[in-house]
C-alpha cells in the first residue's frame, strides 16, 4: 500500500506526503508549519525526507521538521548542512519500504536530482522543478544543453511513471504550451481537464510521462509541427536542443 499525497505551501508549492505501512516522508518540504499541522492531524511520524535542490522553497522546513524528530534526509551534495545523507547519480536509497533510485537532472539547478521508484510497476518520480505538467523548469544556474538532456535522460522512463513535481503550474503552462503546438488535440483536451480541475479547486497532480509526451513541448523538440512553428517564429535552425533553448527563452518571456 502506498498513498501520496500533496501538501500545499506558499503560493503554488506542493510537498509531497508518501505513506506505506513502513511509514512516512516528504518531499521538499518548504515550509513546516502546514506540514507539521497535517502531519499533527493525521497522527503521521515522518520516517525520512528527500530533497530535490537547494532552493529554499524546498528546503526551508526541513530544521524544524527534524528538530524534535531526527530522521534521514537525503539529498543533492550542496551546501545545506541538515542534508545528512548525501547522494549522487544511480545511487539506490531504501526507505519505508521503497526503493528510489537518485538521478542527477541538472539545469534548473547545478544540483539537481530526481527520486524515482520502480514501485512494483506503478512507477513514481519526484522530479522537483526540472519537469512539471506542461512544462519545465527555469534554466537558473545550468545551461541549456544540461537541461534538455536532463529531460531527455527522464523520457526514457516507462510511460506510466507518475509525475510529482514542486509545483501547481501546469494551467499557464499548458495556455503558454498552446501557442507552441496549437494544433494539438491532445493539449486542447488536457487544458480543459485541468480548467476542469483548478475550478473544483483539486491539484492538477500527479501527470504521467505518457500524458507528457503528448502535451509537453518541451519533450516534443523532435515534432516536426513544434519544429515548424519554432524556425518561423524565431529563424532558428531546427536542431533539436535550438529548438528546445528558443521554446524555453520564450516562455521566459511569456
């Protein structure tokens, strides 16, 4: 039995809660007061947590969550000194029953990793800000190329991976996904699932990589539409990694 669940956080972040019979973590956790009142709520002990990236709206609440509790936190090798168990590419981490395998996925961040667990077939990933529903993340301090790659390297994954990332973006990136694919049925079809959803008030997460590849433009940088769209837009070649860097340049403007 597994249950994940999202806990909201500032204005648009998820933490993500992971429940087995062997226990809970979280994923990223931002903030402590809304984890700890759920956690509270639910009667839940946390087990361990996992963290993507430095940024701090990942990790700012993982002193408080551990202060009367310590606990394993597994992360990225940066500079955050509660990280205790540090961990790199292909490394293999068990915790409350699962086991994730740690892939290096930078761009966004230099240190940037996923967690993905094979999960008896029902696979998981928790990928953070490098691929949301719709759209990835900001090339902050990566390039390009490690970015496009990082993506490239998480399509490879079954196409039922579920996709948990850090944040309730996927509505604008799918309006900002439509001017780049607008003949796309299956993105028009999407859009209105998640206008659906946003209106009843639910998460528009989890996505699955099958979903994805359909709708997302950013793992679309071979479609010969997107390709098409792009070079007259911008006279960009229609390479894929140039197409990937003038879609994610666009978006940043968008």
């Amino acid at each position: 039995m597994i249950n994940i669940e999202p806990i909201k956080a500032f204005s648009d972040n998820y933490i993500w809660l992971v429940t087995t019979n062997e226990g809970s973590i979280v994923i990223d956790p931002g903030e402590s007061q809304n984890t700890l009142d759920y956690l509270s709520n639910k009667k839940i002990n946390l087990s361990g947590i996992l963290i993507t990236h430095h940024h701090f709206d990942h990790t700012g609440g993982i002193d408080d969550l551990t202060k009367n509790n310590p606990m394993e936190v597994y992360g990225p090798n940066n500079n955050i000194t509660s990280i205790n168990k540090k961990v790199v590419d292909g490394d293999v981490i068990e915790i409350i029953g699962l086991q994730f395998e740690v892939m290096e996925i930078p761009g966004h961040t230099l240190d940037h990793i996923a967690f993905y667990s094979f999960n008896k077939g029902n696979p998981i990933l928790f990928c953070g800000d490098t691929l949301f529903s719709g759209g990835c993340g900001r090339v902050f301090e990566g390039t390009h190329k490690q970015m496009y790659d990082s993506l490239v390297k998480l399509k490879k994954l079954p196409k039922n991976t579920k996709i948990y990332c850090g944040h309730e973006y996927t509505k604008s990136n799918l309006e900002f996904a439509l001017e780049v694919d607008h003949g796309n049925k299956n993105l028009k079809s999407r859009y209105n699932e998640v206008t659906r959803l946003i209106n009843l008030g639910h998460p528009t997460l989890p996505s699955t990589l099958g979903v994805e590849l359909h709708i997302n433009p950013f793992l679309r940088c071979e479609n010969k539409d997107i390709q098409e769209n792009i070079h007259n837009k911008f006279n960009t070649n229609k390479n894929e990694l140039e197409i990937f860097k003038a879609i994610r340049e666009w978006k940043d403007n968008f």
